[in-house]
C-alpha cells in the first residue's frame, strides 16, 4: 500500500520532468543536426567553430563573469549586514521588492536615468564631473544586470550566513584569531554553499541575457543570447540556434560540476 | 498544511471572481466569447481609436498583438499556436508566405472598399492581381536628423561617415536595412548577392562604427524624441510621427536610394473568424477611416479617397509622399532566400560585433 502511494506521489514530478525539462532539450539536440533545408548535417557545429562564435562565446562568458564577481562583490558584505542588523526581515523584503517588477520595465527606466538628459546625468553635472555618455557603454550594461541580479545572490548568501552558528564565530575570536582570519578560515568556507548557489543563480542566467544587450548596451554588447534570438526569429535557421543552445547547456553543466560538487573545506 | 489551503482556497476564490468580473464587463458591452477576431499587426501601427469603433459597430470583440519584425511573425504564424485573423506583413514576407502555402486567398468581391485603393499600390510584383494581400501602408526608408546638432544638410547616405557625427548615429536593429544601406552607399542594388559586393558594404559599414551610438529596436523612437542622438536611421512613419512632436527634425530619403516598402493585409491560414476578417479589412479600407488611422501612425496612405480627406500640407509634403522622380530611385526588398537571408545576418552580426 505504501509503495504504492510513493509512486502515485512520483507521478506529477516525472510527468514533469519528462515534458518540460528532458523532451525540450531533446529537441534542442535534435534541431541542431539540421541545416536550412532540413537535411542532417554537422556543419553547424563547424560553423560554431569558426571565430564569429567562438569571440561571442568568449565575450559572453567575460561579462557574466563581470556581471558575477560585482554581485558577490557586494552581495556579500549586504549579506552580512542585513544578518546583523536588527530588522533583518524588513531589509530582505526591501532587496526582494525589485524582483517583482518586470525585468523589461526595469530596463526601460534605465534607459531614462541614463540617457544624455536623464538624472544620472543631471547629478553628474551638478557634482561638477560633467554630462558623459553612460547608456550603451559597458559599464551600463554590467551595472543593470548587477541590478537586476542582486537579489538571487543575496538570498542564497544570506541564508548561509542567517544558519552560521554565532558560537562558532565566538570561539575563534576568543582563541585569538583577528577579524580576517575569523572571516576567511571560518565565516567564508562555512557560508562557501550559499556562494556557489549565489554564482549559479546569476551567472548561468547572465550567459544569455539578450534583451539587455539591446535595450541597455545598444548592441554593442554581443551575447550567445543575441545570436540565438537572432537565428531562431530572423533567420529562422533554427539548426544553427539550437547549436548554439547545445553549447550554452554544455557551459551551465560545466558551471554546476565546478561550482556544485566541491568537498567542504577545501575552497 | 490548514493555512496553506486556506491560502489556496483565496487565491482560487479571487482568480474566479476576476474570471467572472471580465465575463460580465464583455457581456455588457455586447461582446460574446464566440465572436472574436486576432490582428497582428506591427507595434503602435494602428489608431486605437479605431479598434473600439470596429468593435462598437460589428459587436466583434478584436484580440490586438503586435510583432516587431517579419521574421518573428512569420515564425508565430507557421507554429500555428495563435489563430490569428488577420496579419500584415511587408512584400518581401506575402511573397514568401505565398509560396509556403500560409495564406487564404481573398475574394475582392466581398471587399467593397477596395475601389478606393489607389492603381499604383494594386498588382504589384510581390502579390500579382493582389490574390493574397490588400495594401495598408507603404513608406521608405531614410535619415532623421536633429537641425539643432546637425548644422550642415543631409542628402545622402555617404554624409553619415563625416567624423563631425562620431558617436552621434542610431541604427534601427535590420540586417536587411544596414546591410543595404551600406550597399547602397557604395551605389550597388540593396538586393544584390554578389559575394565581392557584400563584404564591400560589410567592410564599410565597419568604418562607420565610430559614428555609431547604439543599433535598437523601437525604442529608436524614445530616444530620438529625447534628443539622444543628432541621427537616426529609420521608416518614414517613424520620423513623421517624431516630426509632428518636435519642430527640431527633419527627414531625408537619401540620394543613392533606398527600400521602398508596402505593408499588406492579409488572411493567415491559422484564421478561423474569416468572416470577421473581412469586415475588418473592408472597415479598414474605408476612406474616413483610413484618413483617421494614417494621421494617427504617420505613414502614407494607399488609400485616394482618403488623401482627398486630409489636410493638404500632409498629402503635399514630398518627404513622406515622394514624387515619381524619387520614387524611381527606390527599391522594393526582393525575398532573397533563407541561405542568402542568413548570410546577410551573419554580415549583420560581425558588424554589430566590430568593436570602436
């Protein structure tokens, strides 16, 4: 009788899997054997061999790694004040708050604060630094995506540091261990899960941003997201766009072995 | 587990209230479930006015979507997912439609408005005897400038490489449009394949990234409006739009030539409400209606008994209705086929990535 409760409870989550997860990637594989024509072929993936993609590859990689490092960068230290302040869920709720709001809605924002007219370069000018150009630079666009990120890296951190036992953190204070030390040989590799969730959950997703690249960066940053939006609506050479599916997948796997299954304490 | 079902029971007891609430408000106004009918139609490219009017009128409720580029239409139509009523493509996309069997023909004789289409826009090459599509709008493609930041006149393609307008030019987000301005710009067709052709327009378009702010998409129209840039590439609905807004910008057809385009109307395959079709393209063409919906989107009309309808400095204004003189220097985008289409994008993407 038991037994077969667990299988009916098994039901909903393989169906699941089976259609939206394991069918769909499947189909990805497949459509990338077929050229424009429908004939099979591997010659989309020499074509992703050639230096158009391998640069877009690289650069899409470098600025979700920028985008990454400055979310940790400050999510962390945020991390570690919102757990040590004394309205710990009132400020959580304040860094979630944005998500909730569109993510093109956000975009559209950014692109008033920071066009020639806009406040970011109203304050500019009022400082004294002066009017520059901020929209469709690099530094737009990793600052948006930062923005946009923050909270799936905060969240998991937090978390981490929320469980850390303060005892911990006490004894090694007391066995005369400085700030640094404390933070880097216990606080750190004690909270290293929530870090690794934090980095999977902002740069697997920043690998194929593509709307920002227009909206914020002008299309003067080129993703892998770029390209495939590209070949599966303007040139409806869907072969081509599933390949280069299949390498964003192969790139997150990589992520998540190298992020995921480290031993503890090692770092 | 008790609050969570509560939880669940609200959510359920709210989801069906707005059910019931929209269901109320549509059998109020007339509207029934059975009688709709699906545009898709390119964004803010009808006067919405209208769309109550049609509705108030038949009494059918109108589903309105829009696309933002052929290409994505096409896409959405041949899944067939969305039973879309009625669609309007540009030429290029009817003829390639046409050929892959995605369009009911239209019978002209239940279009009574037809007459009033004007000759020249009828029995063109992309749709012979309009079998298929029955004209919406037509306009080119051109430079719009900012007369504060621009001192010198623009007439041609060519002047956008002067270093005086570094960092000072959108682009609208086309492989078809970039890549044949640039072939343009050295006096080849905006249609031609030859290889030597190409990678000389794509290498030139290089050299003009310096000048280059941004390539976007619709949002060319925000920024222009904001004064983002001194130059936009874009369609003369676009500009004339913007021009009526702000007494600052001017429209050019540039001097080499560019794309003369004609967006259609058309009855997808994935139609169900083909009666309803009907009506609204007949509506459509109607001379006070299409005066009304052409002052609103800003693109020329094909429509001669509307022109006759409306204020004179518009009809007369040879930007946005050229004269045959000008009209002989433009060209109609031909379907170049999905290989020579893909590789006009991969010259797109290289350019885009071509870095300052």
């Amino acid at each position: 009788m038991q037994a077969n409760n667990r299988t009916f409870y098994w039901i909903p989550y393989v169906l699941w899997i089976a259609l939206f997860v394991v069918a769909p990637l499947l189909l990805i594989v497949y459509y990338s054997f077929f050229d424009l024509n429908g004939n099979f072929t591997f010659a989309n993936y020499q074509n992703f061999f050639t230096p158009v993609y391998l640069t877009m590859a690289l650069s899409s990689f470098w600025y979700a790694f920028l985008i990454t490092f400055f979310c940790l960068i400050i999510a962390y230290p945020a991390a570690y004040f919102i757990t040590h302040s004394k309205y710990k869920q009132l400020l959580l709720l304040l860094i979630i708050l944005p998500s909730w709001v569109n993510l093109l809605l956000k975009a559209y924002a950014f692109l008033g604060i920071f066009s020639t007219y806009g406040a970011a370069n109203s304050l500019l000018e009022t400082v004294g630094i002066g009017a520059r150009q901020i929209l469709f630079t690099d530094f737009s666009f990793v600052f948006v995506s930062v923005y946009i990120f923050i909270p799936f890296m905060i969240l998991p951190i937090f978390n981490a540091l929320d469980k850390l036992n303060p005892a911990l953190i006490y004894a090694s204070r007391d066995l005369g261990a400085s700030f640094w030390a404390t933070f880097l040989k216990v606080i750190f590799p004690l909270t290293s899960s929530g870090v690794k969730a934090g980095v999977q959950a902002v740069f697997i997703p920043a690998l194929s941003l593509f709307m920002m690249t227009r909206l914020i960066a002008g299309n003067r940053v080129i993703t892998l997201g770029t390209a495939i939006e590209q070949h599966f609506l303007v040139t409806q050479d869907w072969g081509m766009g599933a390949t280069i599916a299949v390498f964003l997948i192969l790139i997150m796997i990589v992520m998540m072995i190298v992020t995921g299954t480290r031993k503890k304490g090692v770092l | 587990m008790k609050k969570l079902m509560q939880a669940l029971i609200a959510v359920l007891l709210v989801a069906f209230g707005l059910l019931y609430a929209v269901d109320h408000l549509n059998a109020s106004s007339g509207q029934t479930a059975g009688n709709t009918l699906t545009v898709y139609n390119w964004g803010d490219y009808i006067d919405a006015e209208l769309i109550d009017r049609f509705e108030e009128e038949t009494g059918i409720k109108v589903i309105y979507e829009t696309f933002d580029s052929n290409e994505a239409m096409m896409t959405k139509i041949e899944q067939g997912g969305t039973t879309y009523d009625v669609a309007v493509p540009s030429e290029y996309m009817i003829e390639k439609m046409r050929e892959q069997d995605l369009l009911y023909p239209i019978d002209h004789s239940r279009l009574p408005n037809l007459m009033y289409i004007d000759e020249r826009f009828m029995d063109l090459p992309f749709d012979p005897g309009n079998r298929y599509s029955i004209p919406y709008f037509w306009g080119t493609v051109g430079i719009l400038y900012n007369t504060d930041k621009v001192k010198s006149e623009i007439t041609a393609w060519n002047d956008l490489w002067k270093p005086e307008f570094r960092n000072d030019i959108l682009m609208i987000d086309g492989a078809r449009e970039v890549i044949g301005m640039g072939l343009n710009s050295l006096g080849y067709s905006l249609n031609d394949t030859n290889e030597k052709h190409l990678q000389e327009a794509k290498a030139k378009l290089d050299t003009l990234t310096p000048n280059i702010k941004a390539i976007v998409g619709d949002e060319i129209r925000m920024l222009m409006e904001n004064d983002e840039a001194a130059i936009g590439l874009v369609w003369s609905g676009t500009a004339s739009e913007l021009m009526w807004k702000k007494d600052n910008l001017e429209y050019v057809v540039p001097e080499e030539g560019s794309n003369l385009w004609f967006d259609n109307m058309v009855i997808p395959k994935t139609a169900k409400n083909i009666e309803a079709a009907y009506s609204f393209i007949n509506f459509m063409l109607d001379p006070e209606v299409a005066a009304q919906n052409t002052e609103y989107v800003g693109y020329s009309t094909p429509n001669k008994k509307a022109l006759e309808l409306m204020p004179e400095d518009i009809v007369k204004d040879e930007r946005f209705y050229p004269s045959a003189d000008m009209t002989a220097r433009l060209e109609v985008y031909e379907n170049l086929g999905p290989e020579m289409l893909a590789h006009y994008n991969e010259l797109f993407l290289k350019f885009k990535m071509h870095r300052k």
